[in-house]
C-alpha cells in the first residue's frame, strides 16, 4: 500500500502541529504548577484541590458569621434604622 506525497505531507503537517500544540501545553501546566508551589506551596494538584476545598470551607463559614452579625446588628439598631 502507498501514500501517496500530498497525504503524506498532510499527515507530517498535522503531526507538527500536534507537537507544538502539546509543547505549549506542557509548558503553560509547568508555569502554572510553579505558581500554585510559590504562591500556594501546593506541589501536586491534588494539594490544591484540597487547599480549595479548605478556602471554600472557610469563605462559606466566614458568610454564615457576617450574616449571623449582620442580623444582630439590625435587631439591636432596628429603631435607628427604621428612621432613615
């Protein structure tokens, strides 16, 4: 069976880009990982999703507790604030 030259360049053309595709990829997750590391020092992405998990855990308590005070304000100022 032959291919013939412009099936055969097509396919060489494709594979090129492939690779500099892949290239670019790799590149890109390796800066990124060297920034999760420097700014997070997570080394593995499973360091980060579970540093994730934990900022969110935090962010969703830090929520209840202001709406908590946020209630006791304006029920201890309702009176005050009711005139504005």
């Amino acid at each position: 069976m032959t291919i013939d030259l412009e099936r055969y360049q097509s396919l060489k053309s494709n594979v090129e880009r492939l690779r500099r595709e892949s290239d670019r990829a790799e590149g890109a997750l390796e800066q990124l990982m060297a920034r999760l590391k420097e700014e997070y020092g997570c080394k593995t992405l499973s360091d980060a999703k579970e540093l994730a998990g934990k900022l969110e855990n935090e962010a969703a308590e830090a929520t209840r507790k202001f709406n908590k005070e946020l209630e006791e304000f304006e029920e201890e100022w309702s009176e005050v604030l009711e005139k504005e």
